[in-house]
C-alpha cells in the first residue's frame, strides 16, 4: 500500500446564497408546529389538518396555476361557476367538522340504531297493530319521499361537490350527499322489510305514486328542477335552504313524526328522525357559509341581491309543493294537527332561517 505524502488535500467550500431551503427567516421560521393556514381557535382542529388546502390553489400556492385542466373549460375550481362572491373563499369552516372519520363514524351508528330498532319491532310484532289506513300511509308518501330524498342526493349534491371553489366546502356538500344518499337507502329497506312483515303491503304502491299521484307531482317538479341548475351555490340554497325548510319539514316533522304514534307506529318516527337530524347538520354548514357570504365587506350588498332573487324564483314553487301535499293530511285514522297547523309551523321555521342569516322575506311568502 502505497502513503501519498506531501499533499495538501482541499475540499469545496459550501457557498450560502440564502436560496437554500431554511434559510429565509419569519415570524415562525423557528416553530417546530408546521402551520400552513391560519386556524379559526388557538390551535388548529383534526378537521382543519386533513381537510383545509388538501387540493391546493393557485391563489395561496400554485404560482404556475393550476396544474390540470378540462378539455375545453378552466381548470381547477373556477370561481365563476357561482354568481355569488366571496373575499375569502378559504375563511369558510364547517362547524359540523366533517372529515372522513365522522363520515363514517356518524353513518354507522345511524345505521346500527335503524337495524336494531327493526330486529326489535319485528321480535315485538309491532306492526300487527297498524290500521289499514296508516300501512296504506306508508305504503304510498312515505315510500314516494325516497324518490325526493333520492333525486336530491344524486343529482344534486353529488354534483355540486365538485364545483365549490375549495375542498373545505365541497367536503361539506360531499357529506349532505351521503346524508341523503343513505337516508334514502333507509326508507327503501325499510320499505322491503314492511313488504315482508305485513300481509298486503304493496312494497311497488311508491313508484306509481311518484309518478302519477297529483299530490306529488308539484314536490316532483320542485325536485327535478333543482337537478338542472348549474349553478352550484343556488342549488345549495334551492334545496337546503328553501325546498327542505318549506317542504321536507313539513312532511317528515310536522306530519309523520307528529301522528305516528297516535296510529300505533312507534318505529317510523325513529327512521324518519334520522333524517331529519341529518338535515339539521346540514342546514348548519349551509348557514354558515352563507352567512360568510352576506357579510363579505367587499361582497355582501351584492350577494344579498342575488340571493333575494334565487328565494322569490324558488319559494313560489316549495310553496306550490307544500300546499298540494294536503290532501294526504286527512288520509291518516288518528290525526293530531291540521294541515294549516304544520304550514304554519314551516313558515315559522323558514322565517326564522332567513331572519337568522339576515335576507328579506320574498314577497311571494306572504301571497
């Protein structure tokens, strides 16, 4: 082996340039929390980390633009696919904090407690006590409010998810469809199961009914036409905000869950109460995003506008839809609340939305 001797050996010298990673100093530069959004509380929730700027922008990230495309359309999440504006698209937070655990999570405890409470009305001979009035009830409205419950999460929100400006709200729109998806998949089994367990359930008797009963076909109209808009915000409010407060309450809560049980049936109260606890969430998210809306400070006066006009071209036919539901009204044996009784109550409670989130009643309201 041979020893180099008498040389003096030289390496590179690193050169800093202060482009370098790490070498840019900043207010948290020295925080070991990697914090790339600012959190609505002190610190930043689960649901924030998993789901804020999951799909980056080019407005906070992206400096050579989006990085995929359509055919022949914008790529990314045009914010021009709404008429409404917004300041920060990215300040909206659902307050139900829906990721993908709770998606989980919440659906399956839901669909334990349905399961459970069937095997237990079926052990209990439940239905044995139904009048035929109340199982031909069931048989034909609630079995024709799947197809609503059905047409919306399929058509509309499934669709809509995809067009808001960020991840944030189209998680939460996202979360409606499955609300809705499943909730309709609940009255189907349900349905299936009353065709098994009762002599004469006509477990077909719905499609007919949604198809050519009068009383329905004004709900069917409000329902399809919804599907066909494109704008993505006015649908959200078409279906969450108006045809659910004036017309899916109406019928889940001030008719179904009202006389049930004076009919003898204590088990499709705790099916229908399902939905409308989900409904109840997602009124929440849509109120809250609307609210960021109206009180935008640039944007507010203009959306307040364009919001008042989507309510005085959908309130006139959830109205048209709940007044037509009538008829059903007298059709139960044991009635406890009127049909004026339970449009009272909706109007109530829709008044109480708009005055919650600061929009003009719609004249036709009042008409």
């Amino acid at each position: 082996m041979t020893q180099v001797t008498g040389k003096t050996r030289s390496f590179p010298k690193p050169e800093f340039t202060d482009a370098e990673a790490g070498a840019l100093t900043f207010p948290s530069s020295t925080s070991r929390v990697y914090n790339y959004f600012k959190p609505q509380k002190m610190r930043a929730t689960m649901y924030e980390d998993v789901t804020f700027d999951v799909q980056p922008d080019p407005d906070r990230y992206l400096a050579q633009g989006w990085i995929y495309g359509f055919a022949k359309g914008p790529g990314g999440y045009p914010q021009d696919w709404t008429a409404l504006r917004s300041s920060d698209w990215h300040a909206f937070r659902d307050p139900n904090e829906e990721w993908e655990q709770t998606i989980y999570r919440n659906n399956s405890n839901v669909v334990r407690q349905i399961q459970q409470n069937l095997e237990n009305a079926r052990a209990a001979h439940a239905y044995d006590g139904w009048s035929r009035g109340w199982t031909k009830f069931v048989e034909q409205h609630l079995g024709a409010w799947m197809h609503a419950e059905n047409g919306l999460g399929l058509h509309v929100f499934v669709a809509a998810q995809r067009s808001g400006p960020t991840n944030m709200i189209n998680t939460a729109i996202a979360v409606n469809s499955a609300h809705k998806l499943r909730f309709a998949q609940d009255l189907a089994l349900y349905n299936l199961e009353l065709a098994e367990s009762l002599p004469g359930f006509d477990g077909s008797a719905h499609r007919k009914v949604w198809h050519d009963d009068p009383v329905w076909q004004p709900v069917r109209e409000n329902v399809e036409r919804i599907t066909a808009v494109a704008d993505w915000a006015e649908a959200l409010v078409a279906a969450n905000i108006v045809f659910e407060s004036l017309v899916g309450v109406l019928f889940r809560s001030h008719l179904v869950m009202q006389i049930a049980a004076r009919n003898g049936d204590y088990v499709t109260p705790t099916l229908v109460g399902t939905g409308e606890n989900d409904y109840e969430r997602d009124l929440r998210y849509t109120r809250a995003l609307l609210k960021l809306l109206i009180t935008d400070e640039k944007f507010g006066a203009g959306n307040v506008e364009t919001l008042s006009g989507w309510l005085s071209r959908w309130v006139p036919l959830s109205l048209k839809a709940a007044h037509e539901l009538q008829p059903i009204w007298s059709q139960p044996q044991e009635k406890v609340i009127t049909f004026s009784e339970s449009l009272d109550a909706t109007v109530n409670g829709f008044r109480a939305v708009l005055s919650d989130l600061g929009l003009p009643e719609p004249k036709e309201l009042t008409q």
